[in-house]
C-alpha cells in the first residue's frame, strides 16, 4: 500500500502529486488519459493558441493604419489545427512539473481509463490496475453541463468545437458565461456568423454589470447577434444543413438555425464512473463532491481538489487546491484555502478582466468611490490604435482600499494581474498612485486612476509621470 493516490492529471492532481512527494510520501499519480488533464489538452493551452489567431487576423487589419501594405488575411484552419498540436506538444514536453514529479520518484500511470472506488482505499481502473493507498486525493476536474431536452445530442459542446477540423459557416452558441463567448468571439473571427444566446438579462452574468454592457455591445458592433433573456429551450431538431433550437418565452415560440449549435451553459464535477458511495464520499446538491476547508471529504482519508468540488473552477485555483489537499494529506489538517485574491479574465475580443468584488456587491458592505479610466484617453492604446475599453477601480472611502478593478479593453488580463497583486497586499489607491509605473503602457493606467480616487479621496498623492495623462473620468 502506498501513501498518497492521485487520480487525474490536470493542475490539481499534478500539484498535489509533486507536493505529497516533495513532503516524503510514496506517491502514485493516475489519469484516464494523458498528463495535463483538460488545461493541457482541452483547455487554456489549445484555447489560447486559438484565440491568439483570432488575435493576430484582428491585428493584421489594422497594419493599413501603420503604413503596412498587406492583403485580406485569410485563415487555414488545418494548418492552425496543426499549430494547436505543435503549441500542446511543446508545452507538455517543456512542462517543468511534469521533470519535477519524476525527478521525486512519483509513479505515473497515464491512459488507465476511467478510475473506480472498489473500497475506501482501493482504486480499480478501467484497463486493469488495483491500487491501494493510505490516503487519496479526487482531482478529476468537470465536463459540460448537458440539457434534458429532446435533441439534446445534436447539439456540440465547447470541447467538440474546439476539435472541428473546419470552420462552420454558422453556430448558435448557447451560453454567454465565460466559455460561451469565448467560442462566439473566437469563431467570429474566423468568419462564422454567431449568435450568442443566454437566459439571464445580461451575458456574462457574474461580472460587474458594466463589463458585460461593453462586452455585449463590442459583440453587436462585431457581428455577433446577442439574445439575452431569451426564455427557455424546448428543443434541438435536425435540419437539412444543420442543427434547429427552439425555444419559448411566454408562450410565444421562435426558432434559430445555424450548421451547429454549441452549448455551453455550465460545469458540472467529472464523478462518473467513481463509485463514490462506496467509499463513503459525499455530494451537494448540484453533484460536485462535499469537501471542508481542508478540502476533506466526508471520508477523512480521501480529499478533494479542483473542479470536483465546484468552489473556483480555474487552474490558479485548482493549483492551489492541489498544494492545500497534499500537504493536509500527508501532514494532517494544517492549511486551508482560505479567501484568496482571485484575477478572472478571458481572451475574447475585448479581452475583460476582473478581480474582487463588483461595483453592486461591493455596495452592500462598503461605501464605495469609482474612478474609471477610458481607453481612448490614454497615450499606450492611442498609440495601438485600440481605443475601446475601460478600466475601473473600486476603493473603500473609508480605508482608501482598493476593493476591485474591472477592465475591458486590449490587455486586460495582464492589467488586472497587477491590480491583484495590489489589492492582495491591501495598498490604499494612494500608494499605488506612488509607484513610478513605466510610460506608456497598459499596467500604467492602473496609476493613473488609482491617482484620481486618491485625489478624489483628499489623500495626497505627489507628481508622477502617470499623471501627464488627462484626468480620469469618474462614475
């Protein structure tokens, strides 16, 4: 018997298999398919390099601008196909984690299929292995939320229209959360024509209500035609060039077509196949595992991290679950996740970004300031020539903290890095104002209007270069 079982190789198994062996346990790590888990191979690795060529078509329309002749870029989807493979290849052959798990003497068992309890501390996998461990660790991620509707298997998920060998002419894409307008922003730069269907009143719903007003009219303004509460699904049919979705709302029936339908309207834990009842390990009411701040399921040997348990489903914080549930795993109840500083951000075009609360949560437990910056008022995205966008900072009038910073515009994410790591040391806007950030550049607007709500605040900031910018404008 070993010391610590990890089942599924993504960011959290990984993590938890190189931290139990690097704390002295005798560690086995075993996946269905192949390291890396989804992010590797179905997620921010493959997806990223997709929308990077989404990227690079949107720039190449802008060289006109710059003095650069050029043609229409036209797009070889099987060549960008074989990049994808190149780029996943390449980051998996260069993982410096995957050196570090077999430099620890970690036993790997990659393709062992589906993984199954056949007790408490027994695992019997699909092509024929029985392992037995003190202790294990559950970190076999999420799949796509599927639809009880008739014709539900016609319709596609993300990940298949992450593996089409072309480009559709047409998709509806179901599902405006964070994957949902990926794939429409990424196929509309392809060529496809979208529309973008969600059920609530605004697409992206757990972002702050004025990124997803840009987001949504930058989408309308691309092409991409957006329902919003659009009511409820009855049906998928099979039409001679593609897929029909009808649907209802307040009686009143409608119809969209398009050659494939995407849906992607949630996560949901990947338990099938576990046995999870056999060794005693409990789900919550939405099917992802029960786990308590020591990420410890209802049987105290067995842990969790990741996706499963359906708390913050992004590889940052699968990663740090994957340390947490380890070290409590080898050493007892030591650590917990606790309540850390989470940047959330997506490659779509605009790129938006946030980190803390949004403006409406924060009111309900603090007096607020907003201050925004607008793109088109700063020198670096002038000089880009990408003007859209905002960035916007939330500060506590009490403490002159900064409570959250939303972006939408070019560089986001990396914008919002900076604004977490800021918010994670608790820095007031006036000491952010201070930092002599380099000029100019997208990170600098964060100075910028951090100034404006230390002005704003009567806190006293000194000359820095960031404020040969134009004032800030204030919500």
């Amino acid at each position: 018997m070993i010391d610590t079982l990890v089942i599924g190789a993504g960011p959290a198994g990984v993590l938890a298999a190189l931290r139990a062996a690097d704390l002295g346990a005798r560690t086995m790590l075993v996946t269905r398919a192949e390291f890396g888990g989804m992010a590797a191979n179905d997620g921010p690795v493959p997806v990223r390099t997709l929308a990077h060529a989404a990227r690079l078509i949107r720039e190449a329309r802008q060289l006109d601008q710059y003095g650069i002749g050029v043609s229409e870029p036209v797009l070889d989807y099987p060549r960008l196909l074989a990049r994808v493979r190149e780029v996943v290849k390449d980051a998996r052959a260069h993982s410096s984690l995957r050196q570090q798990i077999d430099s620890l003497g970690v036993t790997v068992h990659e393709h062992a299929g589906v993984a199954r309890f056949a007790d408490e501390h027994t695992i019997q996998t699909q092509d024929g292995l029985r392992l037995e461990a003190e202790k294990v660790i559950i970190c076999t991620g999420g799949v796509s939320r599927r639809l009880s509707v008739p014709g539900f298997e016609l319709a596609s998920t993300h990940s298949d229209a992450w593996r089409l060998t072309s480009v559709p002419p047409s998709m509806l894409v179901v599902g405006a959360g964070a994957t949902g307008v990926q794939v429409a922003s990424i196929f509309n730069a392809y060529g496809s024509r979208i529309q973008l269907f969600q059920t609530a009143p605004r697409i992206l719903p757990s972002e702050d209500e004025d990124v997803s007003a840009a987001v949504s009219a930058a989408f309308r303004e691309s092409g991409i035609v957006v329902h919003e509460n659009f009511g409820t699904i009855e049906s998928f049919e099979k039409t001679p060039t593609g897929v029909r979705m009808i649907f209802s709302k307040n009686g009143d029936r409608d119809s969209a077509e398009a050659t494939l339908a995407v849906v992607a309207v949630g996560w949901v834990a990947d338990t099938v196949g576990l046995s999870l009842a056999t060794a005693g390990v409990e789900t919550d009411h939405r099917g992802f595992v029960k786990v308590d701040g020591y990420l410890r399921t209802s049987t105290p040997h067995i842990f969790a991290a990741g996706d499963i348990t359906g708390r913050q489903m992004l590889v940052p914080q699968a990663i740090q679950d994957g340390f947490v549930a380890a070290t409590n795993a080898v050493r007892g109840p030591t650590i917990t996740t606790g309540d850390p500083v989470t940047p959330i951000g997506s490659f779509t075009e605009p790129e938006y970004a946030q980190v803390g609360l949004t403006e409406a949560k924060a009111r309900e437990t603090h007096e607020v300031l907003v201050a925004v910056v607008r793109f088109d008022s700063t020198t670096r995205t002038i000089i880009d020539g990408r003007k859209a966008g905002f960035c916007k900072l939330i500060v506590d009038r009490a403490t002159g903290r900064m409570l959250g910073c939303h972006v939408v515009g070019e560089r986001a994410v990396e914008i919002t890095q900076v604004a977490a790591i800021a918010i994670a040391a608790k820095m007031r806007v006036d000491d952010l104002a201070h930092i002599p950030l380099s000029f100019p550049t997208y990170a600098g607007m964060l100075a910028r209007v951090a100034a404006s709500a230390a002005r704003e605040l009567n806190l006293k900031v000194g000359w820095q270069a960031h404020q040969t910018e134009s004032t800030c404008h204030q919500f």
